[in-house]
C-alpha cells in the first residue's frame, strides 16, 4: 500500500516538514483502523482531547491516523506546541473558512486517503471536518464505521437564521449515516435533538478528559509576564469572536472599578475583536491585561485568583476543566455543557448573565479567602473525577469495540 501527498507531517514528536509516506504493510491488519478529521487544531478543547485520544489510545490495539487543516492568521497551532506520537497529515486548503474550491479539492484528498487506508472508524470532529469527511466516507465506496463528535454546535450566535437552518438540515441529513454521535455534555446533546439532529440511540456523551503540567510559582508567572503583585486576578480565556462574548468582561471590569475593587482583569486569546476590546479598555481606564494566545497554560492558571467565562454558546469549556484541576475557582454563564463541567456554589458561579452580579460574585471570592479556597478545593476534586485523560480514552476505547463489535455481528 502507498499513501504519498506533498503535506506537512508531525509525528512521533517529529516537528520537522515531510512528505508523508506509507509503503508496504506498515499499517497493521490486525488493529482497529481510526481515520480522525478535524479541519484545524487551534488552541482550545477539540485539540486538546484529540491530542490525548491520539497519545493514550492503546496502541497494540488502535492504529490511527490524523487528518487536519491550518489555522486562521490570529490563532495559534496546538501542534505548534504539543506533539501527537501518530501520523498527523495536514491537507493544504483545509482550514475553517469555506471555499468551494478548495473545500472540494480537500473533500476528494480525504476520499483517496479513505480509499487507501481503508479505515475502520471514521471519526470526524466540528462541523466543517464532519461535512467533508462523512460526505467523503459516504461516497468511498468502502465500509466503515462513521462517528462524530459535537464539541459544542453551531446552532446559536454563529449564523443568520437561514444559514442556521441549512446547517440543521446539513446535520440532519449527515446523523443518517453516521453511526455514532458523540457530545461533550448532556446538554448539548439536548440542544441537538430539539432540532432533530440524530435520534437519542444514537447519541453518546463523553464529557472532556483531560490533564495539565506542573503549576509554577505565581511570582514567577507574574514576573514572566511583567504583571504586578497585590491585586486579585480575575482570568478570561478564549477566542475574541462574538459567539464568545468578549464584550461581557469590559462591562464586568467597570462594574468592579465602580464598587471600587481592587481587582485586574486578564484577558487570554486572540480574534478579530481584541483591537475593539484593547481600544475600549484603554478609553475607560480600565485595569485589564492582554496577553493574546498563550501556550502555557499553567502559567496562566498560576497567576489567577479566578477563572471567568462569559460566553453566549459553548459546548463543554475546556478551560473551567484545567481552571479547576489547578484549584482556582470558576464564574461561568449558564451555557451548553458549563453547568455540568463545575458544581454551581461549590466550585464556583454558574449563571445567567449581569454584569453586576457577576461583579458581585467576584466581590465576594475577592474578599473571602476561606471560600475561595474551598470553591477551589471542590473543582479540584470534581475536575480529577470527572475530566481525567484516562476517562476520556477508556470512553472512547469501549466506544470503538462496541461499534467494530456491532459491525461484525
């Protein structure tokens, strides 16, 4: 078998360019073949538990492969960091904008690969890469099992209503022939099948897994990044898009600046509103902090007091995950999956959002050290439970014999 395209390859800790090349019978015959598609592994959830399936999943049993496409210019590349000990094939002209060109010219590279490599499982993760790969898998004209997963969906803050309709109907048509439908949180799953997306059967929930490196010193991590001492650090993480709601920490900044806190707001991340937001922060004299996309994650969570998300839409957020496994409390709107990824008044707030009472919220841990250290307890001991990376993979290990197990009965 000869599998050659012109690519960049990173495997086995490899970060050098390649050709990627398989010859002869370097694909055993004996394991279950995983063929994973994501258009792009920027920094956030999807590539984080893909990065862990992809290390951990047991390899006497698992061969896999990972298709994937480029970020956009304001995002970082995980695997710019991060090494996945697989084949990792990154497709020119895949990425998530859409382009009919090149988006078809990527479909047909995905439909050859299927055919050569002849995969077991076919697992596609996010919409664009599940469009393309399962419509590439429906017409390979081999046999294999279709999973996708849904990190979160699209069907609110993203799209006009239209767009948002033909997307449904996309992924109505898609869950016939898919075999299984992953979701990150009950919730979302929930969501889904008030469109009518998949029906309940089909639906597994595997919530995030996840683990995080040693955490610093705090004084270390504020001299690393030139930030001062003595006030009490409130984090955002995330994508500066709308669907993130971004806008939401400059109202929660005044709110604390007009009671009067001594509290500083750092923001994480990049997108095309961090100009807007520094603009606007600059105006009001607020005590805010941007960093754009950091890689250490540690390094951030050292130096924070609390944990804040603020989006509109979300699927299961990652970042209160390793906000808590590094024992720092969380405040949270009530969106997707966030409710079932904290415990609302024991490790955190989840709730509706006002910036006010976020404000209050936020005076509240700032002032009582006692119960933030407890709310920072609790997440630790919930996050260690639940959001483990050996959790993840036996998931998704017994996921795959349940599926190869049904196929050839």
């Amino acid at each position: 078998m000869t599998i050659d395209y012109f690519t960049e390859i990173k495997s086995k800790g490899n970060e050098s360019e390649s050709t990627f090349k398989i010859e002869g019978e370097m694909v055993s015959k004996t394991k279950v073949r995983v063929l994973r598609i994501i258009s792009r592994m920027n920094v956030g959830g999807p590539a984080i538990q893909i990065t862990g399936l992809m290390n951990s999943l047991p390899k006497a049993e698992f061969e896999q492969v990972l298709l994937y496409g480029y970020c956009s210019p304001n995002e970082l590349d995980y695997l710019d960091e991060h090494s996945i000990r697989v084949e990792c094939i990154r497709l020119e002209g895949f990425g998530r904008s859409i382009s009919l060109l090149s988006d078809f010219k990527v479909f047909l590279k995905i439909r050859e690969f299927i055919r050569t490599f002849e995969p077991d499982i076919i697992h596609t993760h996010t919409a664009k890469a599940g469009f393309l790969g399962r419509l590439a898998a429906l017409t390979s004209m081999k046999q294999q099992i279709r999973v996708h997963t849904f990190h979160g969906h699209l069907l609110r803050g993203y799209f006009s209503p239209a767009k948002t309709r033909l997307l449904v109907g996309v992924e109505r048509f898609l869950a016939h022939f898919t075999n299984s439908l992953v979701s990150v949180g009950s919730q979302v799953r929930d969501e889904l099948l008030s469109r009518k997306i998949g029906n309940k059967e089909k639906y597994e929930v595997i919530g995030p897994g996840l683990e995080i490196g040693d955490i610093p010193s705090r004084k270390s991590a504020l001299q690393t990044f030139e930030i001062p001492d003595g006030k009490f650090n409130v984090t955002w993480i995330g994508r500066a898009v709308p669907v993130k709601s971004p806008h939401r920490i400059i109202e929660i900044a005044k709110e604390c600046q007009n009671k009067g806190l001594q509290a500083q707001f750092i923001c994480v991340g990049d997108g095309p509103l961090l100009g807007e937001l520094k603009e606007i922060a600059k105006n009001f004299e607020l005590p805010m902090i941007f960093l754009g996309w950091q890689s250490d994650i540690e390094r951030i969570l050292s130096l924070s007091d609390l944990v804040v998300l603020t989006s509109e839409n979300e699927g299961t957020p990652v970042s209160l995950i390793q906000a808590q496994m590094a024992g720092i409390p969380v405040l949270t709107t009530d969106v997707g999956s966030a409710s079932e990824v904290m415990i609302h008044e024991e490790s955190g707030y989840c709730l509706t959002y006002s910036a006010q009472e976020f404000a209050n919220k936020i005076e509240i841990l700032d002032k009582d050290t006692v119960l933030r250290n407890s709310f920072g307890a609790a997440g630790k001991r919930n996050a260690q439970k639940y959001f483990s990376l050996g959790r993840l993979v036996n998931d998704h290990a017994e996921l795959y014999r349940n599926l190869v197990n049904q196929s050839n009965s």
